[in-house]
C-alpha cells in the first residue's frame, strides 16, 4: 500500500466521502488518541471476517498516526463549511 500522505487531499476526500471508511477511521483516531489502538488491533487480527491482506491494509492505516489526525481534522473542517 502506498502511504497517504496528510496534504493529500484527493485520498482525505475520498475516504470522508465513503461513510462507512470514514466512520470506521474516525473511530480508530479516537482509540489511538485515548491509547486503546492496541485493543482494535488484537480484535482485527482475531476476526475470521477478514482475509489476511484487508486486516494488513487495516492495520496499516490504525498506526499511521499522522494520516488520522490529518483525516480527523479535514472531516472535521469540512463538515462546518457544508
């Protein structure tokens, strides 16, 4: 997978446009913020619901720290000018 860099903004607009993306990404921000991003990646890796590959792109995501608090922050900013 190639690194979503913050300033990206075509990548951070297209995941706040997918709902169930952006939900689910905004969810792992705030467990990462409140130190739980630990607990998510043990559940993620115990689901049979998802093959090997998805759980890695997944887990990926969860620890880029940077590209969450980015995606955070512009649905944040972009639902106030909506």
């Amino acid at each position: 997978m190639t690194p979503v860099r913050p300033d990206d903004l075509e990548a951070l607009e297209s995941v706040s446009q997918n709902v169930m993306a952006r939900d689910l990404f905004l969810r792992v921000a705030h467990l990462s913020g409140a130190g739980e991003l630990n607990r998510f990646l043990f559940e993620l890796e115990e689901t049979e619901e998802l093959d090997a590959e998805t759980k890695a792109v997944f887990a990926e995501v969860a620890q880029d720290r940077t590209f969450l608090t980015a995606l955070d922050d512009y649905v944040h900013r972009t639902r106030l000018l909506h």
